[in-house]
C-alpha cells in the first residue's frame, strides 16, 4: 500500500472512531447514570455503550503509542460493526421490547430506513461507522501494522 492511501486511511480510521465513540459515550452515559443506581436492565444501550466506546478510546491510544497495531485494528472494526448490526437489530427487534404496540411498518427495510433516516445523530453515527470500519478494515488488507 503506498504511503498516501496509508495516510488517509489512517486518518478517516482514527476520526471514524474517535467520533463514534465519543457519539456513544454522549448517548451512553447519562443512560447508565439512570439505570445503574436502580439495578435497571430494562434499556441495555447505556451498558452497551459505554464499556464499547471506552474500548475504542483504547484502540485508539494503541493505534498513538503503536503497541498490538492489528489486534486493535481489528477490535475496532468489530466494535464499529457491531454499532451498526445494533442499530438495525435494535430496531427490528421493536427496540427490545420497550416500544409498546411494537411498530406497523411494512418491511423491515423501511422500518430501519425510515428510523435511520428520521434521526439524524443515528444517520451521522452509522456514516461515520461504516467509514471507520471501512478504513480500519483497507489498513488491516494492506498490512498495516505488519512493519
């Protein structure tokens, strides 16, 4: 791979996950801040994401200090997928049960489509997912970390 597409890739991995785990951390927190004192499982986001986006924050400070390159990389795209495959399980799933009457889409598609489309911080978080996943990924097919 040559040095320019190195770059990029690094930067558009790095950025893709800073923000997505700084998304999840602002969503994350104050669900856990709720729940925990409670002993409340009731919504699981906040103990999803919180522990998930401090995991990236360490692939991150892995990916700065250079130590375990490829494990890292590799974490993060699958925490960066797993963001992603939540989301629309998340959905389909009648947002685990606490959505009462469930949703009266027609398809599944459309029921994520419009969900992904109605809420703009979920819009710009999975974009910014799949675009670290992605970079992540071509750096990991490219031997990043191999030197």
């Amino acid at each position: 791979m040559n040095e320019t597409t190195e770059s990029v890739l690094h930067f558009l991995g790095v950025q893709g996950t800073l923000v997505s785990a700084l998304v999840h951390l602002w969503m994350g927190v104050p669900m856990l801040v709720v729940y925990l004192p409670l002993w409340e499982f009731y919504d699981p986001r906040g103990y999803l994401f919180v522990p998930s986006a401090l995991l990236l924050l360490v692939v991150l400070a892995g990916l700065y200090f250079d130590r375990a390159v490829r494990p890292l990389l590799a974490l993060g795209v699958v925490i960066l997928l797993g963001y992603v495959v939540g989301y629309v399980w998340w959905h389909l799933g009648d947002h685990g049960g606490t959505v009462p009457g469930g949703h009266t889409h027609e398809s599944p598609l459309s029921l994520v489509v419009e969900h992904f489309v109605d809420d703009p911080v979920a819009f710009f978080s999975i974009v910014v997912e799949l675009v670290g996943a992605g970079s992540l990924l071509g750096l990991l097919a490219g031997g990043y970390g191999t030197e």
